[in-house]
C-alpha cells in the first residue's frame, strides 16, 4: 500500500509524531468530549453482565494490556487475566461463561493471538478486540471490534498503535466502570475531561526529542540496560526493553522495580544504564527507594519523571527527562513517548534498519 514517510527519514519517526493526532481520533470514538461521558454506543457491550476479563495478546499489544488489567481493576473493579497468547492458548485456563475474552492486536493476523481468540469463541465466550486493521481475521470474528484508529502502522517497531490501543483501554476502562457504577457521574466527567488531554501532552512530550537524541549517543555505546517501573510503569518498562532491543539489538530488560533485590541488582555496575519510569505517583516513594538501591551501587540512572517528581529526588541521575506533572491516568500513554523516542535515536546512531530489523516480520502470522 502507498503510504509515505514525508518528510521523516523512517515510518517509525514518522508514527512517533502522529501519535497525538491518532490518539485524539481514536479517543473521539470512545469518549463524548462535549458532554464529558463515554459513548455507550461505541461500547456496545454490558460490562455489568461480565465478571471477569480474560486477556492476550503478544509482545506490545501484550504489554498494552498489561497496563489496562491496572485500569480495570482499579476504576472498574474487573478483575482481569492476562497472558501472552503463545501461553493461553495452549494453558486450558478454566473460562466462565460470564468471562469478556479481550484480545489486543494491531494486525488482526497474529498466529498465536487469532489461536487464542478461536480456542474463547469454542468455549463459547463473548470475543472483544482491539484492534488496528478493520479488515483483519481478528475484526471479523470477534463480537465486539474496538477499534483503533491509528492509520497503517509500517515500521515494524510498533508505536502509535501502541498507544492507540492505550487510549481505547483506558476508554473502555471508564465505561466499564460506569456501566458497574464504580464511578459516578462526576467522576466520569472528569476522567473523560483527563483523557481528552492526551493530545496535548503527547506533544509536550515530543518536544523532549532533542534531549532524547542526546541521551540515545551515550545509550548506543552501552552492552545492557535495564529498564525499571512500579504500577502502569511496570509494563512500560518492559516496552522500553523491548523496544530498544528489537531496533537497536542492545541487550535490555525490564523489570517491576520492586523486583530488583529478587536478582536484577547483582547486574549493576558502572557501565549499565538503569532506566527508571517514575511519575509522582503513588508508587514514586517505593520506585526511588529503588533508585538509591541502584545509586548505592554506582549504577547509573536516567530517570524519566515528572516536575513533581523532579523536585522531591535528591538522587544524583546521569539524566533527568522531564515531563509535566499530569494526571495519573493518562501517565502511561505519555511517557511512552521518551521512551519510544530513546529506543528511535539509539538505533539510529547504531546505524540499524530501523523499519526493518533483522530477524523480525511485522506481523508474525506463523506460530
Ligand atoms: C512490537 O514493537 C513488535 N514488533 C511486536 O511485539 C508486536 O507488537 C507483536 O508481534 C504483536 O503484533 P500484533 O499487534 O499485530 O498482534
């Protein structure tokens, strides 16, 4: 198909950028901004009726619902399960009746997550996905289709589609809640009024470019990097990981930080870089507790936070990526940004095909 790269030198500089723009779209599916409520009819599913949601997806996709099981429980009180498909379709999971099966894909195509998708509709589950191409396998055998509106997404390093599927996740995450009556009306108005402010922030974030190129020459001269966070910023870390590692071929991990003295400690030394995702929120103490664990050791840390956040650590970071203080709810889908932007530059002075990395196929459609 014929899209162009403009003026960008790849598809993924180029998906980075249109990230507020698609964003916003997509959100207008979901949310009325003008009355301040979520569109029930773009959400033609009773989450009253549903006791559970059972998850999968893989790789990004997988970690976008990681970040929503936070979203459900929390606002909406829906427990959620989540696996990457590869494990769910084969794992024979018990499934109720009343169970919502979720899959998150931006393909539609994927293998293991169409295996998966099929395995719910024999047990006879209702089928909801996210989903970025209309036409997709995925689309039409689901129940329910929510869709993203991303636009084609070629690097295969995805990014906008990413954070699409946040912004429906966090959508349906308010709906949920409202049909369970876990927020009131109030509430709502003012969750809508916090989504509707993604667009904005995103381009605050994408402003931070240059600094993220600065950063990225000191990241490609690296071996490892460890990527940390708490809460929603847990999987994030894990995208950062991934990420960097599928485009620049730097080793990465992420990890939830409150895992570090269960192992990943004994990596730290001078010569990898920890990655810390730490919005002032209520996880920050714990996340900076961490960090001196980090500090202690002579690791290094490049710590992506908010003014808040800035201003209460005393720590002593090899950089500091600003972002502005923000609500709570819209933190995971901004701060993907520096992070996205991070894994970009370094593989960019690495000299890497940055659309195109080795070894990898945009949509993985074999087991
Ligand atoms: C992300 O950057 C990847 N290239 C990959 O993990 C991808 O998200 C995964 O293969 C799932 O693809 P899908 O969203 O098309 O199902």
């Amino acid at each position: 198909f014929l899209v162009s790269k403009g003026n960008h030198r790849h598809f993924m500089e180029k998906e980075i950028h249109e990230q507020p723009e698609v964003i916003s779209h997509t959100l207008a599916n979901y949310l009325d901004f003008a009355k301040g409520t979520v569109r029930t009819d773009a959400t033609p599913l009773d989450f009253s009726k549903v006791d559970r949601i059972a998850a999968s997806a893989c790789g990004t996709a997988f970690y976008a619902g990681l970040i929503g099981k936070y979203w459900f429980e929390r606002i909406a009180r829906l427990p959620v399960d989540i696996d990457v498909a590869s494990e769910f379709r084969y794992r024979e999971m018990p499934l109720s009746k009343d169970s919502l099966a979720l899959f998150v894909s931006q393909s539609g195509e994927t293998a293991d997550t169409l295996a998966s998708l099929r395995y719910c509709k024999q047990q006879g589950l209702k089928i909801g996905t996210i989903v970025n191409v209309r036409e997709s396998t995925m689309a039409r055998e689901s129940n329910t289709v929510f869709p993203t509106l991303a636009g084609p997404e070629v690097g295969v390093a995805s990014t906008k589609a990413f954070t699409c599927q946040l912004a429906v996740l966090a959508s349906l995450a308010v709906a949920a809640a409202k049909m369970r009556g876990t927020i009131d009306e109030q509430e709502e108005r003012q969750l809508v009024r916090e989504l509707s402010e993604i667009p904005r922030y995103a381009n605050h974030a994408l402003r931070l470019e240059e600094q993220m190129e600065t950063i990225s020459r000191d990241l490609s001269q690296v071996k490892h990097v460890l990527y940390l966070g708490r809460g929603t910023s847990y999987p994030l870390a894990l995208e950062g990981a991934l990420k960097l590692k599928e485009i620049s071929y730097i080793h990465a991990e992420g990890y939830a930080a409150g895992e570090l003295k269960h192992g990943p400690i004994a990596l730290i030394d001078e010569s990898m870089p920890v990655i810390v995702i730490a919005p002032y929120d209520h996880w920050f103490e714990k996340t900076v507790s961490n960090m001196q664990e980090v500090a202690a050791r002579g690791g290094k840390i490049i710590l992506i936070t908010d003014e808040k956040g800035a201003a209460a650590s005393t720590l002593n970071t090899m950089h500091t990526i600003v972002l502005p203080d923000m609500p709570e709810i819209i933190a995971p889908i901004i701060y993907a940004l520096p992070i996205q932007m991070l894994a970009y530059h370094t593989a960019v002075f690495m000299g890497t095909d940055v659309d195109q990395p080795r070894n990898l196929a945009k949509s993985v459609t074999v087991e």
